[in-house]
C-alpha cells in the first residue's frame, strides 16, 4: 500500500501547508502526489478535513503512518 488517507485534519490546511508539514517530518522525497480537497460551497473554500498522500514506497507509507498517528499540526485550529 503506498497510497494514505488522512483524516481529522484541519480545515485551514491547504495543499502547501500539508507538504510543509511531510517535508518536517523527514517525508520531502518520500512522496509523489498530494491531495487536499477544498470544499467549494463554503465561504473560506476551506479543506473538507482530510486528504490523500501517495508514498513513493510501500515502506515509506508504513513509517509515516506510525509518525502521524498522533501528530498535531502546530498554529492551525479545525472549524
């Protein structure tokens, strides 16, 4: 499995601020392909809560779910 939802997050986390935060955590090459999806009929078009991360290697998956298991995103609150 190379392929993670992510769930729970923040709804003012974008796209960018999501690969800041994989790059922090030791993951910059480790993936190909991020998905945050925004919800469009809000006024903020603020993120639905969760996205999609495509690890390059099965093993990168495995090591970065054990990692975010209980992260907490630092300066951002959920809505």
């Amino acid at each position: 499995i190379t392929t993670l939802m992510l769930r729970h997050l923040p709804s003012r986390i974008r796209c960018d601020t999501l690969q800041l935060e994989l790059e922090k955590m030791g993951f910059g090459k480790a993936y190909n392909f991020v998905y945050v999806p925004l919800d469009k009929h809000s006024r903020r078009r603020s993120a639905k809560g969760y996205a999609f991360v495509n690890f390059v290697h099965p093993e990168a998956a495995t090591r970065f779910a054990e990692k975010f298991k209980d992260y907490r995103f630092p300066d951002t609150t959920s809505e």
